[in-house]
C-alpha cells in the first residue's frame, strides 16, 4: 500500500510545486512556510486539485479521507448528533472523546472553531481508512487536544497518514520527514536518521541536536530523554 507522487506539477498563476515521491505505510509529516503548498498539495494527493502535469497512483488504498484546515467545510449535520451520526458513530462515546458532554442537541455550526475542530478529528480519526491526510491538524486546538489527537494518530489504526503542518509544540511520533523547499517536496528520510536533516524542526529537537543528543523521535519527550540519557 503506498500513495506516490509522480513527477507531479501543481500550478496556481505564477506559483509552482514540484513532488516526487512515495509515501509508504506509516506517519509522514510534511513542513513547510506557510504559503509553500502544503495545502495544495494535500488537496492534490487526495484526488480534489488536478495536478498540471505528472500524476498521482494510490495502490492498494480503496478508502483514502482528506481532513481541511477549517472543520466548518466538513459539517454536513445541522446538529452535533446528526453530524457524529454522519460518521456512522456513537453519539454519547463520540462526545465524551471529543469533550463536548452534553451538546448532542447544539447546532453543530454554533460550536466554536476549537469544539468544532475537535469534533471532527474525533470523528474522522474514530473511523476505519486505507489512508488519512491531515492538513493542520493542530489548528485552534490547545496542547491538551494536540495530545490527544497525537495519541489517536500514533495507535496506528490507519496504515497511512500524512501530517501537512507548520506545528513547532506538539507533534506525533512519526516514520518519514519531508519538507517542502525552493517549490519542491523534499525528502528529508526516515526517523531518526533524518532528524539532523530537518530544516524545519522545532526549536527543541534542534537545541537537542547541537548538544549531541540523538532523540529517537520527533516529539518533545524524545527531545527531553536524549538529553537525560547524554547527561545521566
């Protein structure tokens, strides 16, 4: 099972992305400036932008889910429970997940951006997919909800997800690391070979690097047992 750009071209006037490249089973995270593409080219892999030129296989994957930046394009229920019963969810252990008790009867678009984001990760995660491509997963959430939808992307019921996201605070543990730079998707590697290669890294993982640690991961707690294992 693999999702592969190939030789793909994105054009949108004078702006243009160049991908090459496969994404096997397992957690990619995509970084990269805003404005670079990561958007277009979530878009692009999930089948809803046409690419200029090259092309896009997704062999073995039959049922592939794109989530969007802004969770009030996904709303198709006029009220919470007819929105968790759109997902084919139950209401009461989809609200409990979500941290919405009680507000199975609101109006879903009257939740706030954060409720509504939460929501719609608990309910697009809490489902069964070949493929699951994240963009901006962590928009409008706190570091409490980041946690949590970090811990339902790492118990690996989905084969494949790529995380497009400029998030520098919380982050999954993940397999492959890509960026995008100079309007091309490059492939940073594997972790945690391609730690030291990420331009984009946060903050913590780069100060863990220049003190010669070697985190075996990407998140903060990785970043924190390096250096402990270092200085122990």
């Amino acid at each position: 099972m693999y999702l592969k750009a190939d030789r793909l071209t994105l054009s949108h006037g004078e702006w243009n992305l160049r991908a090459d490249g496969v994404f096997g089973q397992g957690v990619h995270l995509v970084t990269g400036p805003v404005g670079s593409g990561k958007t277009t080219l979530a878009s692009a892999l999930a089948g809803i932008f046409e690419p200029a030129s090259g092309r896009i296989n997704r062999d073995g994957i039959l049922h592939l889910t794109l989530s969007m930046q802004f969770p009030e394009y996904h709303v198709t229920g006029f009220l919470v429970k007819d929105e968790i019963r759109s997902w084919h969810l139950p209401v009461a252990e989809t609200l409990r997940q979500a941290g919405l008790d009680g507000r199975q009867n609101a109006k879903t678009l009257t939740l706030s951006r954060g409720e509504l984001k939460r929501l719609h990760l608990t309910c697009l995660l809490g489902n069964l997919w070949d493929a699951v491509i994240l963009d901006e997963p962590f928009a409008g959430l706190d570091c409490r909800e980041k946690k949590r939808v970090c811990a339902a992307i790492e118990e690996g019921n989905h084969p494949l997800i790529i995380i497009f996201t400029h998030e520098q605070a919380v982050l999954p543990a993940a397999d492959v690391i890509w960026e995008i730079e100079e309007g091309a998707l490059v492939c940073r590697g594997k972790v945690p070979e391609a730690i030291p290669a990420w331009k984009g890294a946060p903050r913590y993982l780069t100060r863990a690097t220049e003190e010669g640690a070697q985190p075996k991961n990407i998140r903060l707690q990785d970043a924190t047992e390096a250096l402990c294992r270092m200085h122990a």
